[in-house]
C-alpha cells in the first residue's frame, strides 16, 4: 500500500510549500506528480514554480507545456502518471482512485479553512479503509513540519 502524508498547512501558502517538497523529492532521485482543481490553478503553479526563488531551479511542465515523460514534475488536473512520478502531491482538497501507483501521497490542505480541514478528514477515513499508511504532518512555528498523533 502507499504511504499517505497529510499535510497541514497553517503558517504558510501551498505556494511556498510546495516548492520545498518539491526540491526535497527531486533530490532523492524521485519524479513528482502534482494534481490541482483547475487548469487555471495548474497554469498559476506553473508559473510560481518558475519564479519562486531566486537562486533555485525546478524543472517542471504541464500538458501545455509537452513532453509529460521528461519532466521531473508534472502538473495536472487529470487522474494520470505521465512522468512515471513515485510521489504524487494532492492540492486544492483533490483526491485520487489510483494511489496505488505512488510509493507515496502528500495531501497538502489549508488548516485556515474548516471546509478544507473536513474535506482532508474525508479524506483519511478513506485512505485508512483502504489499508494505506497514513501519517498526519503539522506546520511549526518556523513553518517546518512535524510528525504528530
């Protein structure tokens, strides 16, 4: 089964932490699948991605962009694996019927918004009864994460 981490954003945005994740899963040699809501919200990430740091590059595409098997991250709306990605980062409270293609799931939500934070529980109710190892992460203070209960 795939090991599922939920991730509970409270100090900072998906935007910056997403691009962390991000480096540190291209750093272990692993390719990266991001899904989002919309394609207006994949070309915002797409765009982010490219101009988040100053000194950082991280190679990415989109379906607008081609060439889905060359890029370390892809970034979607669709149910796919384009990239052979081993990690897959869920946004915008998305979900997936086909987790058992990662080795691992990062279910990034806002703990800003009750709505998101209910739809996440949702979410790991049906990630446990499906037998996945599911951990729940939490933002310090400094906006690093911690393992927690």
């Amino acid at each position: 089964m795939t090991e599922v981490r939920f991730y509970h954003l409270t100090r900072t945005r998906l935007e910056n932490a997403l691009p962390q994740m991000l480096e540190k899963t291209l750093s272990r040699g692993q390719r990266a699948v991001v899904r989002a809501a919309s394609e207006e919200r994949v070309e915002a990430l797409n765009s982010w991605l490219w101009t988040y740091g100053d000194r950082t590059f991280l190679p990415h595409g989109s379906a607008k962009d081609g060439y889905a098997a060359e890029q370390p991250v892809w970034l979607t709306v669709a149910e796919e694996n384009p990239n052979g990605a081993q990690v897959l980062f869920l946004t915008d409270g998305t979900a997936s019927t086909q987790l058992e293609a990662f080795g691992l799931c990062a279910d990034l939500f806002d703990g800003n918004d009750e709505a998101a934070v209910a739809a996440a529980r949702g979410r790991w109710a049906a990630c446990k009864e499906a037998g996945h190892a599911v951990t729940y992460w939490r933002q310090t203070e400094r906006g690093g994460w911690e393992q927690a209960g």
